[in-house]
C-alpha cells in the first residue's frame, strides 16, 4: 500500500516538474523571440538605402538592358534559401542607420546588415547569425566580411517574405497573396517585411515554435539630394531652346541681364521655400 502511495506522488512531482519545465521553456522560447523580432524591426525602420556598385555576378546576371542606375544597385535583396531538410534559410541584406556606443557618446552610421541561418558544421556558428559591415560604399572590392554574430543558436528556420504595394498589380501578382518570397529589385524596396522566426528547444522531441514579425519600411528608393537636384533643374530651365547650359556662360548672362538675374533669383527662392522645382515660381508669375 505504501509502495503505491509513494508511486503515485512521485508520478504527480514527475508531471507537475515537466509541466513547469515546459512553460519556462515556453516563456524563454517567447522572450528571445520577442527581442531578436524587436531588434530586426527597429533596423528594419531604419532603413537607408543607398547605391552600392554591381559585382561582376550582378552584373552578369542582370545583364546589359536591366535598367539599374548608373550609380549602381540599390542597397536591399533578399533571397528565398532552404536547407537540406527543407526548411527556410532565408537571407535578408540592407543598410540602415545604427548608433553603436563609441565610447561614451552615439555614433550614427550607414552600415550592411545580413540576417541569415548558420547550419553548416564546418563554420563555427550556428543558428540565426547577423554581418554588419560599416561604411560598405567605402569598402575595397574583395575584402573578406566581418566575422558574424550569433544571435540565437536555437533558430532552426527563417523566413522572409516581401510585400511590394502599389505596383503588384502592374506586375501580375495575385491580389490575395501578394507577398513575393525574394527582392531583387535594383531601384526599388519592397512596402514591408514579413519575418517568420522558427525556434527549436534543444530539448529532444521538441516541436518548433514560429514567431511573426511585419514592418513597413519608410524609404523605398535613394533620398536624392535637394540642393543638386535645384541645381540641375535651374540649368535645364535656364535654356529651355537646348543651347549651351555652362554655368560659367549662365552667370555670364545672368550678369549682364539684372532682368533676368532678379527673375533666376525670384524662382530659386521659390523654389527653396515651397519644395519644388526652380522653374515652378517663374510659371507662377507669368500668369499674374
């Protein structure tokens, strides 16, 4: 009786210590979940792209009539990745602005971010690891990239899924399921980021946990500076009949003629004060 007795309070601790194994490795599963979705969320929303030049790869992928700017590719890919068992591997570049410590003041800065899975045995990482490379327009061609950083050895997939907006329906996609699984577009990000984050205890038998993350991305192109583009839009509107746009002839003229250096003046500063081009001021004004 006895014997009993004690096999059923021992079945009961038995039980009740798994279930509490379970929830804490449940909450610790969630918490980790929750900051790397947070932290690739906050770099997410400071996202800056910038043009960085083709690779010889790139280049001969795209090819000669692939429309990219002469500056080169836009700073954002994506590519659709699965391991041997199948499971997504995704791999996520941009650049955005980060603020690591420097001592002790901030530094902002334009750096290359990689998010991607580890699962060869051969590197000594493992998991959902991070590359940041700072300052990649300055880098030299051929320079080997930084070390990575683990984040999470746990992670066993990762998806990335992306959402391009206004124009899926110029590109044929289905209205219902829009999201595309890669983005490879030169000149253009994608509207949001999708991120499903797939964590394994190591615990064996254990079933895998999915997290979802998704968020709007506020830049989508280059930011193109204001002060050339007024400049270039004064030299196209200063000779409208295609004769020579010199600066030096320009102000040579402008110099010579107080009309027109006063009405050049007038539709700058327009310019600068409303946010538009140089010539919409000088239109303005011929219709008093």
């Amino acid at each position: 009786m006895l014997g009993i007795l004690l096999t059923s309070v021992y079945a009961v601790f038995a039980t009740v210590g798994r279930n509490v194994r379970q929830v804490e490795e449940e909450a610790e599963l969630t918490q980790t979940a929750r900051v790397l979705l947070g932290d690739l969320r906050r770099e997410l929303a400071s996202v800056y792209p910038i043009h960085l030049p083709l690779t010889a790869e790139q280049q001969e992928a795209l090819g000669e009539d692939s429309g990219v700017s002469e500056e080169g590719v836009i700073s954002f890919s994506g590519q659709d990745l699965a391991d041997e068992s199948g499971n997504a591997v995704d791999q996520l570049q941009f650049t955005a602005i980060v603020t690591p410590l420097t001592g002790a003041a901030p530094r902002a800065d334009v750096a290359q971010l990689t998010y991607t899975i580890e699962s060869d045995p051969e590197t000594p990482e493992e998991g959902l690891v991070r590359r940041q490379v700072d300052q990649p327009a300055l880098l030299p061609e051929g320079l080997e990239p930084p070390p990575a950083k683990v984040l999470t050895p746990l992670a066993s997939s990762f998806e990335v899924r992306y959402l391009p907006g206004s124009e899926a329906a110029d590109a044929g996609l289905d209205p219902n399921d829009p999201w595309q699984t890669e983005w490879q577009d030169p000149n253009l990000l994608p509207a949001a980021v999708e991120v499903l984050l797939g964590l394994t205890p190591r615990r064996p038998g254990s079933s895998e946990r999915v997290y979802r993350m998704v968020c709007s991305l506020p830049l989508r192109t280059v930011r193109v500076n204001l002060r050339d583009r007024l400049q270039s839009d004064q030299r196209q509107n200063a000779d409208p009949a295609g004769e020579s746009t010199d600066p030096a002839a320009a102000g040579a003229d402008a110099a010579s003629d107080p009309t027109a250096a006063a009405a050049a003046a007038e539709a700058l500063a327009g310019a600068l004060a409303g946010g538009g081009a140089p010539g919409a001021g000088a239109a303005g004004g011929g219709g008093r």
